[in-house]
C-alpha cells in the first residue's frame, strides 16, 4: 500500500516537538506561528533543489535532504542571520517509505545540528524537486548585505573553491575515480554558518558562492556599484585542480559553484580584528584582492597581468 499524503506528513517529516521555544504552532495547523525574538529582524530565503539539475539523479536520498537544508543555512550565514525555522515543499514521484526515511534522516541530522525546527510544508506528486523556505533572525540592522562594499575595502573568501565543481566534473568522467572528500563536499555542504554570524558587524558586504566566486562576487559588485582587483593565483582552489588544463581548473575553481564558501569584503582597519576572530572559527579565510572604483571585476595574473576570464557561472536561463 502506498502511503498517504497525511502517513507521509506524520512519519517523516512531523517531530511533534520543538527545539526553539519561539516555535507557538508548528506542523498540523494551517499556518504555523512563531514569535519574533524582541530587537530582531527575520530574514528569509528560499532554494529548491530539482532532479538532475541540482543534484545527480544517482544522489543518495540522505544527502538530498542534507543538501536541500544544507544550501538554505548557507543563505543565512551570508546574511548573518541565525536560522530557526524551515519549511519543506516536497513533490516526489512515488511514496517509497526507504527513500522517505533516509531523506527526512539527512534533512533532520543537518536540522538538528544547527537547532532549526521544520514547521510546515507540502507534498505533492510528479518530477522529484525540494524546495525548502527558511527563516532566521538578525538584531536590527546587523544584517550584511551585498551593498555594502566600498572602494578600498579588502576580498577575502572561506576555505577552497572547486571541491564540488570536481566531483561533478569526476561524475561525469567514465574512467576518473571519485575522491571521497569531494563527493562529500557536493553533497553535504558545510555551510559557513559560525564564520557568517562573526561577520555580522565587521563585513561591509557579504554573499555565499553558490554559482561560482567569478558570478557571485559579481553580484556583489554590482549590488555595491563599484568594482575589483582579484589576484587569481591568491584564490584558495582545491589541490586537485592543479593537475587540470589551467582553463578547467578556473572553470570548476571560479566559474561552477557549489562551493558553500563565503566571499565578503571588509573595511581595511578591520582586518586586524578579523585576523583576531578568524583563529577561532573552523574554517580559514583567505584574503584575494580589494575593492576599485573600476566598476568592473578585474582578474590579475602572478605578474598583475589582467586575465581574459568568461562572464559567468552556472545560470539557469
Ligand atoms: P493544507 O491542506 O492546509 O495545505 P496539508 O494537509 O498540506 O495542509 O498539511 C498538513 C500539515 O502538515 C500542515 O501544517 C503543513 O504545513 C504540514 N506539512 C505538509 N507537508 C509537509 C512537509 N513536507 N514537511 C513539513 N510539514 C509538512
Ligand atoms: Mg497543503
């Protein structure tokens, strides 16, 4: 017997419990209802994840669901805010109970990690797509946007870029075998969560790279009008690519995304407390150019040579 809409509901998804007490009414109402925390504003996001455009159709359902929450916490830390809520609007092509239970396993390791409640969703049938909306909050005003940026300030990003890129890329390589730190890196993403809270009042403007450093402090730029000097050869890239035709390695390096990593720029007379900060955080923040008045995103080479780099990363349309 396949399960019902309301079986699925109840298995998987509904903990019937709340891990914030701001949570007033979560699964099994309407609507559900939180409060606020006082002084703070919500930020909110959403992101789907849709079958072989997001993920491989070959993905282990654990890591669908660690993926779909993983991609959304990184969308807070960017901003600095810290997630409380989720909801989930999942459309599956069948009620298969093995594939319910592993997904809502990783969807709920990740949640539970991060102490994120899931208060409401959909399910719906047909293509398999994941959609999930979260909420978090930010005292006022501390939120760091991408507008913020100024002539002058510094470029940094977290950890190395390309890991996910690579594995992608060795997924689709016949004879390549599949490096386990890379597999584990597309498909369960850290999201740089502490390093973007620590950033909320010392960035001048922030954004996660989801698409690529080359598109997504693009955007940053273009957020800020103004522009910027990236030293390529500064730009922490996974070892593995070192190995690749350079044009392959800043394709997956700067030009594909799914690297979770933050890229934010901050004021010079900050650096030093950054530097400060940064010692405590898990993950190593790398500085790799500053920002221009150019109102262009300039790619220089070891001897400052400008660098002919393609516009963009992944887009859909
Ligand atoms: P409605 O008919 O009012 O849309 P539903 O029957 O779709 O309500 O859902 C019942 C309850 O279960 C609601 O509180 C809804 O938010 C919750 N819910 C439905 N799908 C999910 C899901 N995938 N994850 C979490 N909660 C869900
Ligand atoms: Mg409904």
């Amino acid at each position: 017997m396949p399960l019902s809409e309301f079986e699925i509901i109840n298995h998987y998804f509904n903990k019937d419990r709340s891990i914030n007490s701001s949570v007033i009414t979560g699964i099994g109402d309407d609507a559900a209802i939180v409060k606020i925390p006082e002084g703070n504003q919500l930020a909110i996001s959403t992101d789907t994840l849709v079958s072989g455009i997001h993920f491989p159709i070959s993905t282990e359902p654990y890591d669908i669901g660690y993926k779909a929450l993983a991609v959304n916490i990184s969308d807070m830390a960017a901003m600095g805010a810290q997630p409380l809520y989720a909801t989930m609007s999942i459309t599956l092509e069948s009620s298969d109970p093995d594939w319910l239970h592993a997904f809502s396993q990783g969807f709920f390791n990740i949640a539970d990690k991060y102490s994120i409640d899931l208060i409401g969703g959909d399910v719906s049938r047909g293509p398999l797509s994941i959609s999930v909306q979260i909420m978090g909050v930010i005292p006022d005003g501390e939120a760091s946007l991408r507008s913020g940026a100024r002539p002058g300030d510094m470029i940094y990003v977290s950890g190395e870029l390309g890991m996910g890129a690579f594995a992608l890329f060795s997924l689709g390589q016949v004879h390549e075998g599949i490096d386990k730190e890379c597999l584990n890196k597309l498909n369960r993403p850290e999201p740089r969560l502490e390093t973007g809270i620590a950033l909320r009042n010392l960035s001048s403007a922030c954004i996660d790279i989801s698409d690529g450093l080359n598109a997504d402090l693009s955007h940053i730029l273009s957020a800020s009008s103004v522009g910027a000097e990236v030293e390529i050869h500064k730009v922490p890239m996974f070892r593995k690519l070192n190995d690749l035709h350079p044009r392959l390695a800043i394709n997956l390096g700067l030009n594909t995304g799914d690297d979770y990593e933050l890229c934010f720029t901050i004021q010079e007379k900050y650096e030093e407390e950054l530097n400060v900060i940064s010692k405590k955080l898990p993950v190593k923040l790398t500085k790799i150019g500053k920002v221009t008045d150019s109102g262009y995103l300039n790619w220089l080479d070891e001897n400052g040579k400008a660098i002919d780099m393609p516009v963009r990363g992944h887009r859909h349309f």
